[in-house]
C-alpha cells in the first residue's frame, strides 16, 4: 500500500476490551480511569504526542470469567442462562451509556477514538470470550444494531469499525457489519509468523488476509494485529522496513480472576512501549505515519474509490 504524503510505513496501537468495571469489580477495564489503565495510555499519549491510541470498547459487557465456569454455576443457583458456561454479569451492568463519567474520561483523552468490540463479550458453550460465531445475518445485524444505540445513547461518536471478540469474524457477521455502515474489521491477530514480503496472518481470527498491510475482506477493510508486549523490537524493525503496518496490540484487563493477559496495559507494558515509541521515533521520524485503524481504513476506501489518498 502506499502510505499517504510520501511516508514509508505506518503505526497504530489499539487497547481491547475497554469497558467500565473498576477495581472493585471482578476486574479493572478503563473504569477506575486515570488511576487505572486508562491512566498507563494518558502517560503515554503525554510522552508521544505523535502517538493515536484506539480503543476497543464493547458496548455492554457480561463476560465475569473467560473460561467456563460450570463448578461455580453449580453453586450458584440464581444463574439459569440456558447454555451459558460462564457466570454473567447482569444486562446493563456495564452498559456504556450508564456510565456517564468514564465515557466523560474516554472522550477527554487526547488522539483516541472509541471503536466496536461486541456487545456483551461472551458466548454460550465453551468458548466464553468471543461472540460472534453461528448467528445468522439478521442476528448479527440486530446485536450490532443494540451496541451503536448504546454508543449513541453513551454520547460517543458513532464507530466506523470492529474488533470482534475473540477476532471471531464470520461472513453473516461481516455482511452485518457492512448493513448497518462499519467500514473495517480487525480480526487477525498473528504475532508468531514471520516477517517476509507477503505474509499472511496464521493464528488468532482471519487467516486469509495480510500480516502487515490493509486487506480487503467481506467488503470491508481489514487491519491486521501484528505485534504485543512479548514481541521483540526486531519484528516491529521488519514490518516498517518492509513498508508495512505495525499494529500493536494492549488488552485493558491485565488480570481476569487469576488469568493473566500477557499484553494486559500495566506499568511494566506502558514502560515498554515508551521504550518503543521512543525508538521508532529516532529511527523512522517523519517517514513514519502515527496514525489510527479508522483512518488508514479512510485513506483506503478512498483509495478504492478512485480519490488520491488523505493524510
Ligand atoms: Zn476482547
């Protein structure tokens, strides 16, 4: 792809699972704000003001434990959810638009846009964490449809884009996504291929599209997730020096009951990608493109429509 105004290769950092359980609750996902997650991005958006954070929120969280959690059900005789394997928080919990001081916070930080992670982050049967799998189209399109109401409600921009949970991307899902107007999809992850001219994502999600560049599929743009905390600096060189996409990856949640997520945003990653940004910045300058998932998806569908590319 070429990037806009002559740069050579481009970075974006995206944060999943952003949504307003605090320290109080099972587990801390942006809600305790500047004191929590969200606190480690403010320090870095201040240190790297080149720096576009995107945050990938889900609209009303359920997910308690990412694994089935069938010998607490037993226990716990109030939860009768037909086929869930996973205790739920209860609908609207979490819902964004009940939250007015964390959307309040989200929407004062600096260079960030909000976009789509779900709608409630949990599925029936055993793999709890994802959402998207055997729904129909309208199914897709009615679920995707409650998420933007509660964006709307929240008073948060309405998003262009989706990480699906457990970037778990089906066609009726993505022929969703395009009905109700989401112009792009990030659902591969794959920080274990190695960097080489052509590469294609291989692990987590869509395994037919690029490593390191926009892809289109389903009609949509996707945007791949190549790199996270346990990368090393050589696999972010590799993929700028080849001209591409560095996409780097943070989860909000740190610590779910015991689980804990390798690129979970605590002070140990926020200090590794300081370290990061820093040396990107010395080594590339102003050949390199900070930008967001929303607008390389811009520039591209742009691009496909025949319009010389935005900057
Ligand atoms: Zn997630």
């Amino acid at each position: 792809m070429g990037w806009p105004d002559g740069r050579s290769a481009a970075v974006v950092f995206t944060i999943d699972d952003v949504f307003p359980g605090r320290s109080t609750d099972a587990y801390e996902a942006g809600g305790d704000l500047g004191a929590g997650v969200l606190g480690h991005l403010e320090r870095l958006l201040d240190r790297h003001p080149q720096l576009h954070a995107t945050l990938f929120a889900t609209a009303d969280w359920r997910e308690i434990s990412p694994v089935p959690s069938r010998r607490i059900l037993r226990h716990v005789p109030s939860v009768h959810e037909r086929g869930f394997r996973a205790r739920l928080l209860p609908k609207g919990t979490m819902a964004l638009d009940g939250h007015p001081a964390f959307i309040s916070f989200l929407r004062s930080l600096p260079r960030t846009d909000v976009q789509l992670h779900g709608l409630h982050h949990v599925h029936r049967g055993p793999r709890v964490p994802v959402e998207f799998q055997e729904q129909d189209r309208s199914t897709c399109t009615r679920m995707l449809g409650e998420a933007l109401a509660i964006f709307d409600r929240a008073g948060l921009p309405r998003p262009t884009g989706m990480t699906p949970p457990g970037w778990n991307a089906p066609d009726p899902l993505l022929a969703a996504m395009a009905e109700v107007g989401l112009g792009w999809v990030a659902s591969a992850r794959d920080i274990r291929t190695p960097i080489t001219p052509g590469a294609r994502a291989n692990m987590s999600g869509q395994t037919d599209v690029s490593l390191t560049q926009p892809d289109l599929v389903g009609g949509l743009v996707h945007l791949p997730t190549n790199f996270q905390a346990t990368s090393p600096i050589e696999r972010a060189f590799a993929i700028l020096d080849g001209g591409g996409l560095l996409s780097i990856k943070a989860h909000a949640v740190k610590n779910a009951l015991g689980f804990i997520a390798l690129d979970g945003l605590d002070g140990v990653y926020g200090n590794l990608l300081d370290l990061l940004f820093r040396e990107l910045d010395r080594r590339y300058g102003e050949s390199l493109w900070w930008t967001s998932m929303e607008r390389i998806a811009t520039s591209r569908a742009a691009r496909e429509a025949g319009a010389p590319p935005a900057s």
